[in-house]
C-alpha cells in the first residue's frame, strides 16, 4: 500500500498532481492551497483533499471515482448535476465530468474499471454483466452506507492496517461490493429461487475453499468463484446451513480467529513474537476487537494464550 502525502500552493503543480491520479483532467484555480493525503494500490485508491480558493475541474476519467465532500463541490457528470456535499457522486470512464469546488474537504475512491467489473461478475455470477454506474446513490440510506464504508477503508490505511495483504483484501471487497449496491442499476439485491440441494453443494465447496485458502488474502469474490455460485447465494447456503444464521464473512472470520489462535499457541515472547503482529497476520488490525473475539470463541484472551 502505497501511502503519499502532498501540499501544493501553485495551481500548476496541483494540476499535475490531479493529472496523475485522474488521468487528463483539466483544472484552473485562483488562491489556491491544495493538500492531499492518499493511500493506493493497483485495484483502488483513497484520497482526502483539503482545497481553499475555487478549483475548476473537467476531463474523462480512466477508473471509476466516488466522491464526496463539505464546503462547496458542485459537479456535472454528462447530463446530470449535483451537491457532493449532499450525497456522493460517482463517474466512470466515457463520461465527460466537470466540478467546481470552493474551500472544501473532498473525499475520494478510486476503482480500477477492470477489477471492479470482476467482483459485480461475481456478486450475480454472470461473465457477460457490462459495469454501469448512476451518478448519484439512489437514496440517503444509501449514501450513508457508502461514506462508512469509505470512512473505514481511511481510517484502516490512517492506522496502517493495510499493510497487511488480508485487511486490504476485504477491505477492497467491501468498497466494491458497496459501490455496487449503491451506484450500480440493478445492485440491489435480489433472491433465485436454490432448493436446499444446491444450498448444500455451494455451502460444501465454499466452505472448503475456505478452510484451505483462509491465510490467503481471499475475497469475497474469490468464494464465490470456487463455490460456482454468486456470492450473495454463497451467504445465503452458510447462513441456511448455520443454526445460528450466521453470513460466510462471520465463517472466514473464525477459520482465521482459529488461525490466529493456533499461531499464539506455538508463538514464544522471548524471541519477540507479539500478539500484534499474530492478530495483524491473519487479518486482525484491531488489538480491542481481536481480544474481544478470541475472549468470546475460546474463553481466554490473547496474551494469556502467549504466556503459557
């Protein structure tokens, strides 16, 4: 993961520094101080921009781009317009976009075309769905679910937990999925009709992909492709097939709790090992939450698991 820092009080250099990450955008700007903060890598970027004076932006863009902000960001995506401090405008390759924003906070998500195509194929299990996007969430619920989903993707890269190949997995996994839900027509979600013979057979392949593959950064996508089934029927058979209706994310959750379990047993302080670096490992940023969860499946917590 990639993370920059940039400050720029010359509209040329800010300019060039959009031109990197936006593709050939056009700016002009008057009084300007721009900052920037971004954190990326090859199938998404996160980006927080702090702009005082009034910024001009217009051009096509090679990647899909979610944006929202506060002060003033008034934007125009082919025919329609709108407020980015309202609710979170996205635009894609093919579209003219132009913006005009005025001392503003503006938070960003940048989605590669390509691997983003790839998780809507596998949330409906159809190779031939075509990525299209509305410029707008289709409602406040919605659009609250995309700025925490956003919100936590940030403060996962602020407190480094990106590093880590699995927190970065489901990290892009959860902007993805909730892009699409949001953005993409038709991402709503729907039930087939699966008798519980078909249930069976994806909960038994998923799981098993699962159980071989958990300190694999893997994905929800990635289930689903073993499973030879979308991902949300592959939700659907683990919650029927659990007592307690719990989701195929709560599963892998304890496959790697189990994971991270087993590596505390056998770990030893004295040549430095910490339950830090065990709980990031298998995809635990949180030391809070991971104590909780191990506390909660084995009765213990963490560190008296190391100690023995």
């Amino acid at each position: 993961m990639r993370i920059e820092t940039f400050h720029a009080a010359v509209p040329e250099f800010a300019e060039d520094r959009i031109r990197e990450q936006f593709g050939t955008v056009s700016m002009s700007a008057t009084r300007i101080s721009f900052e920037q903060w971004s954190a990326s890598e090859d199938r998404f970027a996160l980006l927080r921009m702090r702009l005082d004076g009034r910024f001009s932006f217009a051009g096509e863009v090679p990647m899909v781009v979610i944006s929202s902000g506060t002060g003033s960001y008034r934007w125009d995506v082919g025919r329609h317009s709108g407020d980015a401090t309202q609710t979170p405008m996205a635009c894609g390759p093919g579209v003219r976009a132009a913006s005009c924003i005025t001392d503003a906070d503006v938070h960003v998500v940048n989605l590669e075309v390509a691997s983003l195509e790839t998780s809507l194929r596998a949330l409906c299990a159809d190779d031939a769905r075509e990525l299209s996007l509305r410029t707008q969430a289709r409602d406040a619920d919605a659009a609250l679910r995309w700025r925490t989903a956003a919100l936590v993707a940030m403060t996962e890269a602020n407190l480094g937990h990106l590093e880590s190949d699995l927190i970065r997995a489901r990290t892009y996994t959860a902007l993805a999925a909730t892009a699409l839900e949001v953005f993409a027509p038709g991402g709503e979600r729907r039930e087939r009709s699966l008798t519980r013979g078909e249930l069976s057979a994806i909960h038994r392949r998923a799981r098993q992909f699962i159980d071989d593959s958990a300190a694999l950064p893997i994905t929800a996508e990635d289930v689903a492709v073993a499973a030879r089934a979308c991902a949300r029927d592959v939700d659907r058979a683990f919650r029927a097939r659990d007592p307690r209706h719990r989701s195929m994310d709560d599963y892998l959750l304890r496959v790697r709790l189990q994971g991270a379990h087993d590596d505390l047993s056998r770990a030893d302080p004295s040549r430095g090992d910490t339950i830090a670096e065990v709980a990031l490992r298998w995809g635990f940023g949180w030391p809070r939450h991971f104590a909780d969860r191990h506390a909660a499946v084995f009765g213990t917590t963490p560190g008296q698991v190391l100690e023995r």
